[in-house]
C-alpha cells in the first residue's frame, strides 16, 4: 500500500498489525465506539488475533465498554497495551489519565502525534486485525488520524436521525483523499423489536442506508436494533458477553 506524500509513523519490530479498519461517524452518541467494540468481538469468536486503538482521544470509550480499569504500563517506547477477558488488545488514552474524567482539550496535530505514538511505540504483537475508534466526524482531526494509520478500509456507523446521505458522502470523500475503500455502513438503532409482539418498529422511519450505500458503491451494509442489553453490556463493561448477529454476519462479509 502506497500512499505517496502522506508519512505514516513506522511500526515497531515487535509488531505486525496485517490489517486496520478505521470506524467513522458523523458525529458522537451514534453508537461509533459500540460498533468498533462488537466487530473486535466478531473478529475474536472467529479466532482472530484482535486489537483495538482507540482514536477518539476526545471521548475515549473503549476501556469502559470493555470493563478495563487498567492504566497503561511500559515505557513512552514501550507502551504494553491493556487485554480484555478475551484476549483483545486494546490501547486508549484512558488508559494514561489520571482520572477517567479528565477531560482531554488538545488540537487536532497533537492528537494525530499521540496516536502515531499509539500505532509506533505500544507492543502489540502479532495482529489480525486491528480496529480503529476514529473520533467522530469528517473534519481536522479525524484527517490527521487517518494521516498517521495506514488504514486499510473504513465502516462508517450512521444512526437514523441523521442526514445520512451527507454523512456517506463526507466520509466517501474522505476515504478518496487518503486513497482508503469504505468497505460497509452500519446503521445503527435502525429499529426496535417489540419484546411481546415481536414486530420490529421502524421508530425514526425508513432506512436510507441501502440507498446510499448502492450510490457510493460501498459492498457491505448492516442494521443494528436500539437494543437496551446493548447499552446495558456497554455501560457495565461486558460487551465481550452480549452477541449481534448482524455484526458478526458482517465480520464474515468483510473478511
Ligand atoms: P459514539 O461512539 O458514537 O459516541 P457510543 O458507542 O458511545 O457512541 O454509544 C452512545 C450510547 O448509546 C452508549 O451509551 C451506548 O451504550 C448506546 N447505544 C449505542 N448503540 C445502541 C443500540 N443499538 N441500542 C441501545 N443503545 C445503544
């Protein structure tokens, strides 16, 4: 993979990541990080060495969803990443706060240097796939992200309410600037499945998802419930427990 004019950070010897899917959205509480947490989960049921980075330095979610109250160990140069239950790999700027809360109020180039710290200095072994939590939208800051990672393809997690079609084609174009495939859509909380009748209730109306992603060319699609024990298994940190069945069924499409 060539990408003339753009300089992505070295790995280290101690590393082979052999893929990188960034995930993107519009903007925050689309359920972005959810997403990136149930594919690295799908990856893992189907023997997968996983590995999660976690770019969305402004609201870094990943540790929680994973239950992961480790700070990071190591040195500056050798950063040894947290592990999950199951043995995903996983490296967020949590990890190197004092308190979860702090917040974190830095530009977009000093962002874009911790993460190509992230990609260079953290230890992450032998790697399938690694999946990238991007912070949302299509702006600065995710620009600099996608400069420092050689990504491989990108999944852009959409929610109903939003203007999807502007979204897509943001993020499309993003993609054609870093010479990146938008390999899938997920839109999530696309429906609710009544727990007594079963029917599936299109709260937010019809879905656009298809639509768009037949437009933009973009192969692979898939709908999420709103889902209360997904938010329940997020919020308690068991996402490792908690099964979607289109998220795996699209882990598969995407190998
Ligand atoms: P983002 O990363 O886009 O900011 P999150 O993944 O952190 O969004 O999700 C925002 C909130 O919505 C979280 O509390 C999460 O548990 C919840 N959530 C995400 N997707 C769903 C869903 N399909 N059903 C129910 N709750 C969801």
């Amino acid at each position: 993979r060539e990408n003339p004019g753009i300089q992505k950070a070295p790995m280290n010897k101690e590393s082979n990541v052999k893929k990188v899917i960034g995930v993107v959205s519009g903007k925050g509480g689309v359920g972005k990080s959810s997403v990136t947490s149930m594919l690295a989960v799908a990856a893992l049921r189907q023997g997968k060495k996983v590995a999660i980075l976690d770019a969305d330095i402004t609201g870094p979610s990943i540790p929680k969803i994973f239950g992961i109250t480790d700070k990071a160990t190591g040195s500056d140069d050798r950063i040894v990443p947290a592990v999950t239950e199951g043995g995903i790999k996983i490296i967020s700027l949590n990890m190197f706060l004092e308190n979860d809360t702090d917040p974190v109020v830095w530009r977009g180039p000093m962002l874009g240097g911790v993460i190509q710290q992230f990609w260079s200095n953290v230890v992450w072994g032998d790697i399938d796939v690694m999946y990238v939590d991007m912070p949302p939208g299509t702006g600065d800051v995710a620009l600099t992200v996608y400069q420092s990672l050689p990504v491989d393809g990108m999944v852009i997690v959409t929610s109903p309410q939003e203007l999807v079609s502007m979204i897509v084609a943001k993020a499309v174009k993003m993609a054609e600037m870093m010479d990146i495939p938008v390999t899938a859509i997920v839109e999530n909380m696309a429906y609710f499945r009544c727990p007594n009748c079963g029917m599936e209730h299109k709260i937010f109306g019809e879905s656009h998802v298809a639509a768009q992603a037949e437009k933009f060319g973009i192969e692979h699609i898939a709908s999420l419930p709103i889902d209360s024990d997904l938010a329940e298994a997020c919020d308690k940190g068991t996402i490792e427990k908690y099964h979607s069945t289109p998220i795996l069924k699209l882990a598969k499409e995407m190998e």
